[in-house]
C-alpha cells in the first residue's frame, strides 16, 4: 500500500523550478504556489494549487505516460460535451494540454471549489449515482483520441472470486499451520465470511458475460472525486478511467459507501441508489448479479489474510490484528445484507440469482 513518504522528501521540485520551467507555460510563472498533496510512492504524483489575480488552478503531476494521458484528456472530453461536469484541460501557450519537464508531466485545470460528496447526506449520494448513470449512458460509443493507450477492463469477475476464494481457503490452511494470535483472530471469524465468499462466486458463476453493459467508466468513483457545487455534480480525478463493465463503477462506489458505519449494509439505500442510477442508464439482469457478487465477496477479510501469511517473515503482526479486528464487527451486518439483497433483487427487480 502506497503511504505519503514525507521522511523520504516532502516535494517534487523546488518552487522556483516549478515556476520557471512549467507554470511559465502557462503565463502563471508569477503565481503562488500551494503543495496540496504528494506521494513519492511508485506512481508518484503532486498536486499543487495555483494562485494569481484572484484565479485559482490545480497544477497536478501525474504518474502516467503520454499515451495515457491522451486516453485520460479524452474522456474528460468526452464528458464536457455529453454535459457531464468535469474540468478542462487548460491548453499551454504552445498549443499543447501539457507540459513535460524532467520526463514528467504535468496538467493544469480550473481549480473547482465543491464540497467532497458527503456519504451522509442522501441528496449527495443519488446525485452521484444519478450521474454515473449519465456518464454511463452517454459514452457507450466513447472512442478516445488518436495516439491513446488502450485501456480496456472487461476482466472475468468470475475468475478473480474463483481466485480469491482459494487464497482465502490457502489462508485458512496456513492459519492452523502457524497458530498465532492473527491465525486465531482469523479462524475464529471464518465461519461468516467463508459464506459471503461462496455466494458471491456462486452468484458470480452465473453471469453472462455478453450481456454486461460496457462504457466509459470512471473507474475511482468514490466521495473524494465527486463534488457538489450548488446541487451539481462535477466529478474529477479520472487517472483510472477505462472502458469497462458498467456494474464494475457503481459496484465500487456501493461498497466503499457500504461498508461505513453510518451507512453500514443499508438495504433501503441500495435500492434507492440502483434505481436512481437505473433511471438514466438501465442494467441488465448480469449487471445486477455483477453488483450482488462484488458487494458480497468479503475483500478487506481476503486481501489482509492473503498479505499477513504472504508477508508474515517480515510484517508488522501488531498492525494486521488492528486492521482485522476494525472489521470484524461488520461481517455479520454483511452476510445479512447479502441475504437479504438477493431475495430483493428477486422481487424488486424480478431476476434470478
């Protein structure tokens, strides 16, 4: 996991350089300059905010090639004219919507003062998942620009559970070989989501893979790269955006909005968030088994398993028992909430699973 390495160094380059050899291409080399963000990890990147005559823009570094940055500028693009809210790459004086300097590459954006999505707060959450829906629907044609990279998901879902389940299954034969305090903290709480792991790949099996609905995806969709200005939606961040399996995005924002303590395995505001999602883009009855599979399959239980005995030479054992015991409280919440949402897409949405 990549952590902010500020014993390593704490900037990316001097100001002074900053100002001469990037913002100059903008005429801004007379601007402050505010270090917002930097992680000197193998993606590297920085985020600076930019000041001058009552102007405000987000200089951003980021950890990609130029052919991503191509596929990256047009989905933005893209978005901007489907009326999807979104920052425009702001052109240099050269003509060029970056600037490489020191084989990096830096964008710059209008820097967009909205409120981060509060998870808390209903008006913000189908907003969101109302949005998703349109970006959805407005870019299954998404073609990016020429010279981008190709980015494509589509991965069998099916596949990686089958994977996930037997490392977690690994994990349990390692857990009685080691018989540790973790080991017991693990074994103890296997029962439940051994169970979340069955049906997620059992449900997971029965996809179809041909009838998944497919676009322009975002990719990171979560709170922090969605902010609300005045009941409007403007999404940014789109450094992992692919074209990819629609249920894949609003799968990945249900989870990370589900598993929190106030809005914990919350039946009601599932269905309140699909079918507002469902009223700019339909899914399919796959799409649905997609989103139950993703949601039920227990991921911080596996993936801290799998590191521990991956790395139990050299770990912090101390750390991974905190991490595991914070969720293990929940496991339970999860495993009704699986139930319960599969009898209800039954009903509600009148498909098998």
């Amino acid at each position: 996991m990549g952590n902010l390495l500020s014993n390593k160094k704490d900037e990316l380059l001097p100001m002074d350089e900053i100002k001469h050899n990037i913002l100059r291409y903008y005429n801004l080399e007379h601007a402050s300059i505010v270090n917002i963000k930097f992680k000197d990890t193998e993606k590297q990147r920085a985020v600076y905010r930019i000041d001058l005559n009552k102007r405000s823009y987000c200089l951003k570094k980021v950890y990609y090639n130029e052919e991503d940055l191509l596929y990256v500028y047009s989905a933005m693009e893209w978005c901007f004219r489907n009326e999807i809210d979104v920052p425009k790459l702001l052109p240099t004086t050269t003509g060029s919507r970056y600037v490489k300097y020191k084989n990096m590459l830096f964008i710059l954006t209008p820097w967009l003062n909205g409120e981060k999505c509060d998870f808390d707060n209903l008006t913000h959450v189908l907003l969101s998942s109302s949005t998703l829906g349109r970006l959805h629907k407005s870019s299954k044609n998404f073609r990016p620009i020429d010279g981008s990279a190709k980015r494509e998901g589509f991965d069998n879902y099916s596949e990686s559970i089958a994977k996930h389940f037997n490392q977690l299954l690994l994990s349990i034969n390692n857990a009685h070989k080691y018989n540790d305090r973790f080991s017991r903290l693990f074994l103890d709480n296997i029962d439940e989501n051994l169970e979340l792991a069955k049906i997620s790949f059992e449900v997971s099996s029965s996809i179809d893979l041909n009838n998944l609905s497919r676009s322009l995806c975002h990719g990171d969709y979560v709170n922090k790269n969605i902010l609300i200005i005045n009941n409007k939606v403007s999404l940014i961040d789109f450094d992992k955006c692919a074209f990819d399996f629609c249920s894949r995005d609003i799968s990945y924002f249900l989870r990370r909005l589900l598993k929190r303590e106030n809005t914990n395995w919350q039946i009601n505001l599932t269905l309140n968030i699909l079918d507002t999602y469902m009223e700019e883009n339909e899914l399919t009855e796959s799409d649905l088994r997609y989103i139950v599979a993703y949601i039920a399959f227990p991921q911080k239980f596996w993936k801290l398993s799998r590191d521990y005995y991956k790395n139990i030479r050299k770990c912090n054992k101390n750390s991974f028992i905190s991490l595991m015991e914070k969720g293990l409280n929940k496991s339970k919440n999860q495993l009704e909430f699986t139930y319960e949402i599969i009898n209800t897409f039954r009903k509600h949405y009148n498909i098998k699973i």
